[in-house]
C-alpha cells in the first residue's frame, strides 16, 4: 500500500500539501519542529493513500517522500 513520510525538520508549516491531497489525508500537527514551524503530518497511516505525489510534487521544500 502506498503512503508517504513527511520530513518535519525541512516542513515550512505552509500547509500547501494539505490543502492539495485529493483524499484529505494530511493534517498540520500541533507540535513545532527545532525551526518554530508547525510540520504536516498524516491524520491516520491507516488511511487509503493513492500514491499519487500530488503532495509531494506541490511541496516547495522537497520534504515529503512516496512509497509505492
Ligand atoms: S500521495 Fe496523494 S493521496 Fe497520498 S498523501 Fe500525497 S497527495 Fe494524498
Ligand atoms: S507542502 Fe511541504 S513545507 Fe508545506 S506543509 Fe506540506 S510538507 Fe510542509
């Protein structure tokens, strides 16, 4: 099953890849990276990723990886 990692210390907090998931899959977490950034997160590894890279694609800090 695909899904992605999302790297909290290069997240700006921009929330662009939340925004863009087509499945919703990505939320902002609370807590702040050594930056002072809030970092995305997936909201449940459980949840049906596509794979599709949308939000990896869209991430103007490279900070988000696939797995297919
Ligand atoms: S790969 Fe696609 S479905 Fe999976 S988290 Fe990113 S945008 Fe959402
Ligand atoms: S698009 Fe990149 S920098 Fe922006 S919130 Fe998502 S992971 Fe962080």
């Amino acid at each position: 099953m695909p899904t992605i990692t999302i790297d909290r210390e290069l997240c700006k907090g921009c929330e662009l890849c939340v925004y863009f998931c087509p499945k919703k899959l990505i939320r902002m977490d609370p807590g702040f990276n050594s930056r002072g950034a809030h970092f995305s997160c997936l909201r449940d590894p459980e949840q049906q990723c596509s794979g599709c890279a949308i939000c990896a694609k869209i991430c103007p800090d490279v900070a988000i990886e696939v797995w297919r």
